[in-house]
C-alpha cells in the first residue's frame, strides 16, 4: 500500500514565503522517510490554498527529490484553456523524469468561478471537455478536437509528457462520475467529509470499483487514492489539543467558500455542498469530526488498526494524509510523518504483501 501527503498550503498568517519553504522541507523529508506521493491542490483568491498553479510547484518540488512522485488533487480543468493545462503538466513530466500523478477536478468555490469569469452551472461540460482535451494531446501525435467551447485542429503538444500514459485521475463523489472517470480510461480520488461520511464513502468505493469491473478493468488497476487529514502525537488527547486550533481555523475558512454560504442560492449541481456544511456547529469540530472518522487524529496504534482495518475492507491501494491543515506547526507536522513513516506505513506494507520497510 502506497501513502502520500496532500497539501493545500493555507497560511492563515497571510506569509506564503514561510508556508513554501515549510511544505518543500516537509516534501523532501517525506521522500526520506519513504512517502511515495506528494498531492497538490489548486485554489484561488484565499488564504485557505497559496498554490493558484499548482504545476509550479510541482516544477520546484521535482528539482528538490530524486524519487517521489508528483501529483495534483486537483488541477481544476474549467479555469484553463486545456491546452495548456496539457502542456504545463507535460512540462512537469518531464522535468521530475516521468514522476507526474495528474488529478483532475471541475471546482467547487463560487468566487473562484467569478475571478475566473467562469459560470459553475456549466462546469461539468467544461470540465468534460478540457479532459478529452487533455487526454487527447497527450495519447495522440496530432489531434483535433471540435466541442462547444474548444475547437482544435491537428495540433501536436510540444512538450510531451514522458510517460507513455500519464496516471490520471478524477475527483469523483457520485456513480455519474465514476462511469465518466472509467469510460474515459482513468480512475478516481475521493475522501470523508460533510457531504460524505466514512461509510457512505466505503459503499461508494466499493460500487465505483463495481463500474470499473464492468468497464474491463482488471483489480491490480483500480488503485484508487483516499485523501485524509491526520495527525500523530504520542498520544491521541495529545494530537487532538496540538491540532485543534489549526483545524477550526481550516474548517471556519472552508465552510466561509462553499457554495451557498454566502447566502445565495448555489449553482446547479453544487446543492449538496450547501446542505453539507450548513449541519449542527458541532459537526465541524475537531473532536466530532475525529469521532466521525471522517479525519483521523489520533496516536500511531490507533491510527494502525483503524487503516488496517479500512485496506482489509476495501483492497485500498493508496491512502494520502492531509497534515499541514490550517497552516499546522511546522515541527509538529514533521513529527506526525515520522510518526506515519515508522509507526503505521511498514504494517500497512507488509499486509499488503510488500514486507515490511
């Protein structure tokens, strides 16, 4: 079993420069301790996300490590002409030698759309569009494309991405998006939260791995990357009083951007969103939402049994912790990954018959 880290890099104290530097440290020391995968989110016009193009990063991240790969959860396809959404990508496959995750999703934060003079209601069939897009640049030597927002003709990528089929996937949540995801040959990301809980999350997996069956995908290619937020301490009173001003901060500054919570009604398509994080304030809690499973902050034996459990129940073939959340402290999200590194990972490893590390 695979395990990665996931970075949206928040900087609550508005000092970008320091949450750089904290996340690049924390990448090349997570290449030490044998993570394999770094996960890249992309936002816009907030100090919950620092990373409006994620690509650069990737870029910088690729010159700093010889072996981690390197991925994005999510570059939001809509907010970019495709073409060069394809070449920035292709740019990083390159430049790390062959080490690039592509993970793809259509956004979700209604002032993001306004910046990007986007209109979310019509975020699926961009998105779907910039896929094809994407995809097609990359498989194909020359390729053209006539769709309602793009229209290309045999136009060649230069660069092209090193690996021969760049791994891709799709932020997906429902079975619409799965049959999506498999006709199109990629897989899916997906993770507990308020529109999902940790069970509703286990039957969606399992069925999203029913479509793929049936789509002529065979189990070895149904790797499937569940993001969570963790954090490890000695104890679990200890790591949820060390975390528990960050993810307040996290989850205040998250449920601020969602759509409807400024009171206006949310686009087609984004209903849920506006349910889901309209819930009971103690939902959104540190403590509820560590009893909820739906983030696990805990010690590294209880941390242990529970990811056990959850690879035995759903064949999981790559987890990624979401540690720096709220702009953590620095030395206590390097504790947490040597912690996950030494404590939890090597189990996980041998269980999945890879031997201890």
């Amino acid at each position: 079993m695979k395990t990665g880290l996931f970075y949206v890099c928040e900087s609550p104290d508005n000092d970008v420069k320091r949450a750089y530097a904290e996340m690049l440290d924390q990448v090349e020391y997570a290449e030490e301790l044998g993570f394999e995968s770094v996960w890249l989110a992309e936002h816009h016009g907030s100090n919950y996300g620092s990373m409006p193009r994620p690509a650069i990063m990737a870029a910088a991240i690729a010159q700093r490590t010889a072996r981690i790969r390197i991925g994005a959860m999510v570059s939001i396809l809509p907010f970019e002409n495709p073409v060069r959404t394809a070449e920035d990508w292709a740019m990083v496959d390159v430049l790390s030698e062959g080490r690039l995750d592509f993970g793809t999703g259509r956004g979700y934060q209604p002032r993001e759309f306004a910046m990007m003079g986007k209109d979310p209601a019509q975020s699926r069939e961009l998105y779907n569009e910039a896929l094809d897009i994407v995809l097609g640049l990359w498989r194909e030597d020359s390729f053209s494309y006539d769709g309602p927002f793009h229209q290309l003709e045999n136009t060649t990528l230069v660069p092209r991405p090193l690996q021969s089929q760049v791994p891709t996937w799709v932020a997906a949540l429902s079975p619409e998006t799965y049959e999506m995801a498999a006709a199109r040959g990629v897989r899916i990301i997906t993770q507990p939260n308020n529109r999902q809980t940790l069970e509703d999350l286990k039957k969606n997996y399992l069925a999203a791995e029913q479509v793929y069956f049936e789509s002529g995908f065979e189990r070895q290619d149904l790797e499937f990357p569940m993001n969570m937020v963790v954090h490890l301490a000695s104890s679990k009173s200890k790591a949820l009083e060390r975390s528990e001003r960050s993810f307040d901060w996290y989850m205040t500054k998250l449920r601020g951007l969602v759509p409807g919570s400024d009171g206006k009604p949310a686009a087609k398509g984004y209903e849920t969103y506006a349910a889901g994080y309209a819930a009971d304030e103690a939902k959104f809690s540190l403590r509820g939402q560590a009893e909820e499973r739906l983030v696990l902050v805990t010690d590294p034996d209880d941390a242990r049994e529970f990811m056990l459990a959850l690879q035995q129940e759903l064949d999981l073939k790559h987890f990624t912790c979401f540690m720096r959340f709220g702009g953590l402290g620095h030395d206590d999200v390097k504790e947490s990954m040597r912690l996950w590194a030494t404590e939890v990972a090597p189990a996980l490893r041998e269980a999945a018959g890879g031997g201890a590390a």
